[in-house]
C-alpha cells in the first residue's frame, strides 16, 4: 500500500478514492431484539434522528453505524465478521453475562468467545462480530467499525482486488490472512474491507451491504452502469452495485452489495451521538441490585 511521508517524516496510509465507510446494513426482524444486543449488550446508541421508525433502526457505533431495516422473518446468513473498536472489552462482557443470565438470548445462536486478546461474538441474528480494545488496531477514534470480511471465492480475491483499485479508486493490498490469500480494501482512514478467500458452498451475502461515501460519485457510477452492475438509486446522492468484476476481461467474479454515496449526501460525517464513555458500567449504578433482582426473581436458576 502506498504511503505518504510528511515534512516530519510520519508515514500515513494514503485512502483513495473512497473516503469514509458509513455503515454496515443486515435485514432483522426483531428490533427488541436488536436493540438488547447493540444498546443494552454492546452500548451502542440508537440514532435519534434518522433510521428511527418502527421499519428501520440506526445504530451508531462512532462514527459510523449499523443499519437494521425490519424486513423478513429472519436475518439472511453472512459469512464473514465485522470489525469494532470499542473502549472497554471488560465493561460489554459484564453486561453480556447479566443478560445472558437473565436469558434474553435464549434460542438463539448468540456465542461469546474470547480469542487472544479480543472476542469473537455470533449475535443473536447468527452474524459474527470480533471485538478489539482500543489501541490495539490502528484507528481513528476508540469507538467505531473498523474492518468488515467478506468471504470471497478460490482464487478470484487478487481480481476482485483490482477491481476496487482500478474502478473504484481505492488503494489495495493483496496478502494472506489468516494463510489464505485476501484483497485489503481501502475503504477510509484506518478502514477496511477485506475479501478473504475461503472455501464455501454458498458465497452469497444475500441483503447484507456495506456503504460508503467516494469522490468520484458520478463517474463511477458511469463506469458500473456500462459493465451492468448497478442494481438502482438509493434516494438522492447514493445508488446500488452489486457485480464485482474483472476490470480487465469483465467476468463476474462475484456479487456483493455496495452502497455508493457522494460528499453530498446528507449522511456524509453526520455527526453522531454516541454515550461511551459509559461511566456507569455495566448498565448503571444499580448493577449490584440488578443482579439480586435477577436471582429472586428466578432469571438465574442454579446460582444462589
């Protein structure tokens, strides 16, 4: 990856043509749910402003956020993992554990697994999120969606690697991850999207796509619309693509959704409210109470 020296001599990575991943959308059909693990679990904040109706829910995360449109009776299946910064590990695992003790995932695929120093969670819809404290990556602020994987087919993450560099105007890198070969997308100020190659029956990602906003809105969009790869508007300044192709031979090398924004889509470096820091952990300073609350309840059967 290209970087760019200073008069001080720091390095920096260079972005791009992509300026600022914005969000990260999965269909859910369960906002009570939804709103249990992002706010009450994981302390994110619900947008008040915008995506704020019954039909939709914003959830910021920094300054980006989740979209979680109510559509369906279940949440389609995505096989990779997306990639949060948060400020306290310690503080989300508390609040995990009241409320996995209170049974609020009950049937559902929620998992909590800690992996070296992060964790790997399955939320309650059956997509994957890995947690990493802040300082440990290279980011931008303590809070926020850092990287997003995306299962990519055998062979194809160096093409679908150029793709991105050649049309969409953004720095690439091709090296293994996790020793297999991957395309590390540019995709913003210590943002990424990372096609990892992986053996799958399915390599569908269905609904679920990632949105963020470039400098070249216009004549991008030109050069998707001349290969067949946009799908539509998404209302004024944002539209749709979904057919990653060789920029060479302009084979389909696969389909996953992008959701393309100019500088002047109202969203752009919107800013967010957020309540980290949290200075009453884990949910407030009744935590003690809650807990006794729990047990006589009988929310906690087994333990005394």
């Amino acid at each position: 990856m290209t970087k760019k020296t200073s008069n001080f001599g720091l390095t920096s990575p260079e972005i791009g043509r992509m300026l600022h991943m914005d969000h990260v959308n999965f269909e859910t059909p369960d906002h009570e749910m939804a709103t249990i693990f992002y706010m009450n679990g994981l302390g994110f904040t619900r947008d008040p402003y915008r995506r704020a109706d019954e039909q939709n829910l914003g959830v910021n995360v920094g300054r980006q956020q989740f979209h979680l449109p109510k559509r369906g009776e279940y949440t389609p299946p995505f096989y990779g993992i997306v990639g949060l910064v948060v400020p306290d590990i310690g503080g989300i695992k508390q609040r995990f554990e009241i409320l996995n003790d209170l049974g609020k995932f009950e049937g559902t695929p929620y998992d909590w697994l800690e992996e070296g120093n992060t964790v790997l969670m399955t939320s309650p819809f059956g997509y994957r999120l890995r947690l990493h404290s802040c300082g440990t990556l290279e980011f931008t602020k303590p809070l926020g969606i850092a990287y997003v994987e995306v299962p990519a087919p055998l062979g194809k993450a160096a093409r679908i690697g150029k793709f991105y560099e050649k049309i969409v105007g953004a720095p690439v890198q091709i090296s293994a991850v996790g020793g297999t070969e991957a395309a590390i997308i540019s995709a913003g100020p210590h943002q990424e999207i990372k096609f990892i190659e992986r053996e799958l029956d399915d390599y569908d990602t269905y609904s679920m796509h990632i949105s963020y906003h470039v400098t070249h809105y216009n004549e991008l969009r030109q050069r998707l619309n001349e290969h067949g790869s946009l799908m539509g508007l998404g209302g004024g300044e944002a539209y749709f693509f979904n057919k990653i192709f060789d920029p060479e031979t302009g084979e389909i090398l696969m389909t996953f959704q992008n959701e393309v924004r100019s500088v002047y889509h109202p969203d752009f470096m919107r800013p967010l409210i957020n309540r980290w820091p949290m200075n009453d952990e884990p949910f407030t300073d009744h935590t003690t109470a809650m807990r006794e609350f729990a047990k006589s309840a009988g929310f906690m059967p087994g333990k005394r």
